[in-house]
C-alpha cells in the first residue's frame, strides 16, 4: 500500500516537473544554509569543551572602582591571587596562574624565531588543563613544547627531550624540554605552544597592585561558583587593604572557561574572542532561512494541490476513504521532505570547505556529522517540513464533496489568513535579514573611513630585536637606553634614512594594539590627594609624532635638544587633560602629573586624541613616556612608490644591523583593521545567505502568485467581458502581495531597529541610521514581487474569457 502511494506521489511530481523543483531546490537551498550555520555556530560554541573537567574550570578576572566608577576590566590577575586561593580556600582543587611573553625570541641551538604561544606557568599547571602528553613528563621544572614546535625546530619531537631552549632579551632564560604535548586544538582562547614550568615565586615578591597573571582555577566537583566567588572577594579585600588608595575597591569574578571565547571581551585578553552578538544574529538568520524556504515549499505545493480537487473526488466514488487520502499526501510531503533534506545534506558537505575558507575557521563535515545534536535537529527538520507539507491537503482536499469535484464546482475554502500570514512572515524574515547585512556594511564603512588621528599607511612595524634595551645609571639613579642597542637603532635609522629618507619610530604598543600599561592613582598638581584617575600609559620615542604624523596642540615634542625628557617630562592626550580635570591643553602645559607613588613629572606637550585601538573601544586617558624599556617594535615609514623594493631593503639592512633577531614584520594598516575581521567575516556569510534567502522568497511569491490567480480565474474573466482594462486587471492579481510586502516591512523595520541598535551599542564609535538602509529592502522587495507575479498576472488577464466561462 504503501508503495502504491509512493508511486502516486512520483507520477504527481512528475506531472508538474516544474513547480516540483522550484519547490524542491527551494527546499533544498533553505536547509543547506541552515546546515552551514549550524556548523559555524557549533565550532564557536565549542571552545575549550575539549579539556578534561572543562565545566569546573575557571578563570579569575579583575576589576578595579575609582569612586564606584569601573576604571578597570582585566583578564589578568594580581600575582597574589593564586596563592590566596591555594591557602584559604579549600573548594579549590588546583590553581595555576599563567605569565604570558609574547613575542619572545626563542633560540634553539642556531635556529632562532620569533614566537607568539609562549608562556611562564607554575607546577600546577598541569593538574589543571592535563595536556596530552606524549614524549617525557609534564612533571618537574623545564620546558614543555607542542608538537608542532618540536619537529619546526628539531627533525624528531622524541630527540627534543633534554635539548636546550633559550629566551633571548633582556632577561635570558635557559631551560631544557622535559615533555612534548600534543598540539591544541584551533577551538581554544588559549593557544599555548612553549610553557616553561617554573618555581614559585617568593613571598616578597607576590604583588596585588600589578596584574600580570592569568589565573586559573579548577574546583573540586559540587563546589558552588557563585559561592567561591562570594568568599574569595571577601578574602581579597582583606588581604588587599591598604595596597590601593581609599578611593579605589576590586573585585573578582570567576569566568566559566567555556563561556570566555563568546562572552568575555575584557582587557588584555589572551587571543581576541568572538561576538556572542554577532553570532546570535547568525543564529536568527540561521533559523528564518530554512523557515522560509519551508513556507515556500507549502506555498508552492498547495498551488499545486487546487487543481487536484477532481483527482480527488474521482477517487473518493472509487471506494478511496479519507484516511488513504491522508496517507497519500503524506506520502508526497514526506517525498519532498527527504528529497530536500538529502541534498541539503550533500550539498552543506561540498559546500562546508568554501564556509571554511570564507570564515577561516576549520569547519569539517566529519565533525558536523559525528554531531548527535545535529542529526536530530536534521530528523526534527524532515518531520516538520513533511507535516507542513501534507497538513493542509490532508485537511482540505481530502474533505471536498466528490460530485461537487467532479462537476468542478468544489472550491477549497480554508484559514486564508494562515496562507497570508505566512507569506507576511516570509517578508518580515527577508526584510530583517537585507536590514542586517546593511547596516554591518555601513558600520564597516564608517569605521573603515574614519579619521584614525593618525596616519598608518606606508608604516611597517618590526619586532624589536632581543637584546639588553636598558641599563641602570648612578648618576641618573635610573635605567637608561642601553648604548649598545643605542648605537644600533641610531645605525638603522641612519641606513634607511639613506634610501628614500625612510624614518624609524619607537614604540612600546603598536596603533592596533591593546594598551596594557597603566594604573590608577594619577592626578594634576595642586589637585586634592583624594582626587586620583586612572591612565594608560605608551612608550615612544621622540620620533613617534613625525612617523605617525601624530598632531601636538600645545607645546613641544620630545626632543634629544632636552636631556631631562627621558627622565622627569610627559606628554598626554587630550583624553587624559579631560580626565585630570584641565579646562584646556595649554593649561596643561608646564604643570606637572602626580603619580600614584607621588612623583612627579612636567607635562611638555598634550597630542590630539587618536585611535590606539579599534572604533569599538572608546579613546583611552593616556600619557606617553620616553622609557628604554617601552621599545618593543621599531615602525619604518617606507615611501609610496615602490613596496617590495623598500622591503627588500628594510629587511637587507636589519639583517646586517640585527643578525641574530628574526625579519618579524606586518604592514600597520592590515594590522590595524583585523579588528574589524568578525564584522567583515559576518558581513560576508550573511551577505550570501541574504541573496540566497531573497532567491528563495521570490519562489514562494511565485508559487503564492499560482494559488492567488488559480482562485480568482472566473472573477478576472467576468471583470474582463465587461470591459475592465488589462493593467487594472493585473494590478488586482498582484496589489495583495504588495500589501503583504509592506505589511512584512512594516513589522520587520522595528524588529530590526531594536535589535540591531543594541548590536551597535557595543562599539563607543558608530555609524547613524541612514533612512535608506530601510527603504532599500522595501523598495527591492516591491520590485521583485511585482517583476515575479507580474508575469503570472498578465498571462492571466491576457487569457480567454471564454475559455475559463465556457462550463458555468
């Protein structure tokens, strides 16, 4: 019986060929895309599952209150806290705190590289993120290296063992590999590559003013988090009192390892971590594709189902009862059903590669399909797509009178307003997504267009090269640019200068980089001692504002004219004046900044603010300082003309300066705008998936076009004998899909607003709402609903009347 009904459903989609694979590759096309983001959503919700007791580990972030005011997010962690919580709190199984060094020069025997995974841990490392070992121990102190850098520096990761590794810079150290663990996975917000496993520091040198430590703790199994964390901030504000002035209070705030690449965005983050609002809005464009595709798909079949009311009734005299009828049409819907989700299934599989590179996330269909949440979401997906295809002819068709069918007297009546709604749904969901990929395209513009306040084209920035940068001075009573490394940077700058009169700049924190150097307790002179702010703090050198093209608006630059600017003089921001409460730059000019330590140094000059960071991160207070320790890259402006040759000859001249440092080199303006890599990432998915979510609700305007003039036939006829013109007719066919159209925007308009608005508020700098990112979709909309069922309209009004009369 059953195959009988199969045959049945074939012949039918064989009949009308053409509506079948509209409505099949309609189908087809909604679920594979609901298939892609399902992939690239499940990647990012995976970070850091794969750690062994990954639900009980947490990382201890901190913040910092000038007056109850939030002056301070970070990721790190005071170096005391560990050991705090190792002491006092017993729920704690093990914690280990993490020293990043970053950018490292790591020498092994001749081979030298500039390494970016590097990290100082203690012994308990280990008991809290049990890497997979599988060469020595992770036991002891030395050094543990992935595999992968065991066979970039050695031709075996089992000859590693024993083999020395050095940190070269100023402070050298030397330790030998004791374990080689497998490589990370890409899905963690913690890529470690080298760790050196050290001994615990001495009291005396444990702080909780300075957060230099990512602290991680693993507690033991029913321990309640928000418990410990209620009971560690008592602890540390006990412990902590009197190490910041009375203004400031901290707090501590325990992050679910899993939930740190998607919802954390705090300072000095490991790695940047993704948008869980970006994401979400994925998410929603996820869900209403395959929604409308779905729509369609009934759309379309029950167009087709109008002319089948005397199939119907021929069967029914024939001795077929309603439940065969039933089970016919769910035969047929669940052929439809299968059919799509199969290609959707193999269609995502060819296509997930292309995802891949376009994301630049390492999707794979073999972790997709080993994926049991997905193939129930796929079997929820067949079932409810087999339904809504079969509920309504089940319902309707299957209830006609058959001699009324017969005779083609049976009209099928039913819930209109249901078919209206969907098809309103369809416009809400198209309008939504065309919203969202505008706006993301005109926030990427304007954050592409705007004035930075400082010029990053032509500059390429270069790891400074490992070496001492600094020595102590008697008779200064500070440290000093090492002369040394004076000589060679001076050396450099003077080659270059020699071709095409480049100039070379030395900065601590790149433009594109976090600022990760400052402190609270700072205030102006004269100002009460209550009065404290908190800044951040740059180290430059006096070529920085000529390089960046950086603008003074009052005073002077650092100059080797002044032998004190090294020691006892700053320059601030325009950020920074308002902060310390300066009614103008030149006020600012001459006086002096009060550490937090209660020295002092004179203010020479203030700079115009500029974006150090990218146009999501508000513009920081910040003062900028000559510091021999600060010069962690040298930045070379290279002329315009000729790129490669220029390269060629920055690269000839730091190997003969700097013959044991790595050529470690970006161009600042590609540097810089990787801040903008999610939003441009999302702007091109849901860009794709916008043109193929419109392709697919012009199929359902064109199948709802059938089913709206397949009603109106006879009227269109009648109208026509008496003498209504062909445009009124054709815009009678069409102005109820228009009015859909409209009545979609308007629903779809606040919708997006609302939650695009929120979206937006997380950038400190960002775009207006232009009127025609919303008269666009609406426009388009209209125009694509007319040339669809206009088509249909006019063939219909051009038709016979007395073709469709002749049997009434």
């Amino acid at each position: 019986m059953h195959h009988r009904f199969l045959i049945l459903a074939i012949r039918h989609a064989q009949r009308h060929l053409t509506s079948s694979l509209v409505n099949i590759l309609g189908l087809t096309t909604g679920i594979t895309i609901g298939i892609l983001v399902y992939s690239y959503v499940s990647w990012e919700q995976s970070f850091d599952t794969f750690y062994p007791n990954h639900d009980r580990i947490y990382r201890v972030s901190f913040q910092k209150f000038i007056q109850g005011a939030n002056s301070e997010s970070l990721a790190k962690s005071p170096s005391a806290l560990a050991n705090t919580i190792r002491e006092d709190l017993s729920e704690a199984r093990h914690t280990t705190k993490v020293y990043p060094a970053t950018g490292v020069t790591i020498a092994m025997g001749e081979k030298r590289f500039n390494e970016k995974q590097v990290y100082g841990v203690d012994a308990h490392f280990v008991d809290v993120f049990s890497p997979t070992m599988l060469h020595g121990t992770s036991e002891g102190l030395g050094v543990l290296i992935a595999e992968s850098v065991a066979k970039r520096y050695f031709s075996s990761p089992a000859w590693s063992l024993g083999q020395s590794i050095e940190i070269l810079g100023e402070d050298h150290t030397l330790s030998q590999v004791i374990g080689v663990f497998e490589d990370l996975p890409a899905n963690t917000h913690f890529p470690y590559e080298i760790l050196f496993v050290q001994a615990e520091e001495a009291e005396s040198e444990l702080s909780w003013r300075f957060t230099g430590a990512y602290t991680y703790t693993l507690l033991s199994e029913g321990v309640n988090a928000d418990q410990f964390e209620e009971q560690l901030n008592k602890i540390v504000t006990e412990k902590s009192k009197g190490t910041f002035d009375a203004q400031v209070t901290t707090q501590v705030n325990l992050q679910p390892l899993t939930s740190i690449h998607l919802y954390s965005n705090l300072q000095e983050e490991i790695t940047p971590n993704g948008s869980y609002q970006l994401l979400l809005l994925l998410i929603i464009i996820g869900l209403i594709v395959p929604t409308v595709a779905i729509i369609n798909s009934v759309n379309i079949y029950t167009a087709q189902a109008l002319n089948r009311t005397k199939e119907v009734g021929i069967r029914k005299i024939l001795g077929t009862t309603r439940s065969r009828l039933v089970q016919q049409f769910i035969t047929e819907g669940s052929l439809y059903s299968f059919i799509g989700v199969s290609l959707a299934l193999g269609s995502s599989t060819l296509l997930l590669p292309s995802l891949a590179k376009l994301s630049g996330k390492p999707l794979s269909w073999t972790q997709l399909y080993s994926d049991s949440i997905f193939w129930a979401a796929i079997v929820g997906v067949f079932l409810i797509t087999a339904f809504a295809l079969a509920l309504y002819p089940s319902l309707l068709l299957s209830s006609v009178n058959p001699s009324r069918a017969i005779k083609g007297l049976s009209q099928i009546s039913g819930p209109l307003f249901l078919r209206k709604g969907l098809i309103t749904f369809q416009f809400v969901a198209t309008t939504f997504v065309m919203i969202t990929v505008l706006l993301i395209h005109q926030q990427l513009k304007f954050m592409r267009g705007q004035d930075l306040g400082i010029d990053v084209d032509q500059l390429v920035a270069i790891k400074a090269p490992s070496m001492e940068k600094e020595e102590w001075s008697e008779e200064r009573k500070s440290y000093v640019i090492d002369s040394e490394y004076s000589r060679l940077t001076h050396l450099l700058e003077e080659k270059l200068a020699s071709f095409s009169s480049m100039q070379v700049a030395s900065v601590s924190h790149v433009p594109g980089s976090e600022l990760v150097w400052g402190t609270e307790g700072f205030r102006r002179e004269g100002s009460s001692p209550d009065e404290v702010h908190f800044l951040h703090m740059q180290g430059v050198d006096d070529q920085f504002v000529e390089v960046f093209d950086a603008t003074v608006l009052a005073g002077r630059n650092f100059s080797e004219r002044y032998t004190t600017d090294q020691f006892n003089t700053v320059l601030l921001n325009e950020s920074a004046i308002r902060t310390l409460g300066f009614s103008s730059a030149e006020e600012a000019v001459g006086k002096h900044l009060i550490f937090y330590d209660d020295s002092q140094k004179l203010i020479v000059g203030v700079l115009q603010d500029f974006h150090q960071e990218s146009l999501q991160q508000a513009i920081k207070p910040t003062f900028y300082e000559l510091l021999p320790r600060a010069l962690d890259y040298l930045v070379v402006k290279i002329p315009e003309k000729d790129i490669k040759q220029s390269m060629a000859v920055v690269q000839a001249q730091w190997n003969k300066v700097f013959p044991n440092s790595p050529f470690d080199y970006f161009f600042l303006d590609d540097f810089y705008h990787r801040h903008y890599h999610d939003e441009q990432q999302f702007f091109r998915i849901s860009s794709l998936f916008m043109l193929l979510c419109l392709v697919i609700a012009l199929m359902g305007l064109f199948g709802l076009s059938i089913f709206v003039i397949s009603r109106r036939t006879k009227e269109i006829s009648i109208r026509k004998v008496l003498g209504a013109p062909l445009a009124h007719l054709a815009f009678l066919l069409m102005k109820g899909l228009l009015s859909l159209a409209c009545l979609g925007f308007l629903f779809a308009a606040p919708i997006a607003y609302w939650l695009l608005n929120k979206w937006l508020q997380e950038y400190a700098y960002r775009t207006e709402w232009q009127w025609w990112i919303f008269a666009f979709p609406l426009l388009l909309l209209v125009g694509l609903s007319v040339l669809t069922t206009g088509g249909q309209s006019v063939k219909q009004a051009l038709r016979n009347p007395a073709d469709i009369l002749r049997n009434d």
